[in-house]
C-alpha cells in the first residue's frame, strides 16, 4: 500500500505541474486577448471567456493542492512519521498564483 500512495502523490505532483503550466498559458491568453479587445480585433465576451478559463485553472490548483497536502499527510501517517508541522505551506507558496 505504501509503494502505491506514494506512486500516486506522485502523478499527482506531475498533474499539479501541469496544471501550473496551463495557467501560465491562460493568463498569457488573457493578456493577448485583452490586446485584441483594445484593438477592436476580438469581442469582450472572448476576453471574458478566457478569464473565466483561467479563474477555473486556478480553482483546479488549489484543489490538486488540497488533494495532496491530504494524501502526503495520509503517507505520513502510514509509514509512522506524524503529521507534517509546516502546515503545506511549501505547496501553497509554489502554487504561482
């Protein structure tokens, strides 16, 4: 059971990565549209679209965040080590956003 908990912390790890990658990319999407907005070149609804998206990328982190900071703990306890005392603050402070 451990080999597998720990297996899944870490695709999970790879999953939040992405998902940081994603965001990064979303917000350089609103940017440009936001551009294409002032332009006149693209409507505000596309611009809004594209907040929207990203507003969801980041709600998905800070879940993925949750998720992991909860199964580190459970692994934690499984192999006998306690509960973490830095509280997940290193998984929140590199979340980027």
């Amino acid at each position: 059971e451990i080999e597998g908990q720990h297996k899944a912390i870490l695709v999970l790890k790879e999953n939040l990565e992405a998902a940081r990658r994603r965001i990064e990319l979303e917000q350089k999407k609103v940017e440009i549209e936001e551009l294409k907005v002032q332009l006149g070149e693209e409507k505000r609804i596309d611009y809004v679209e594209s907040q929207i998206a990203l507003a969801q990328n980041r709600i998905k982190v800070f879940q993925t965040i949750s998720q992991l900071y909860s199964m580190e703990i459970a692994f934690m306890n499984l192999c006998g080590m306690g509960e973490p005392s830095s509280s997940g603050r290193h998984l929140i402070e590199g979340s980027g956003l």
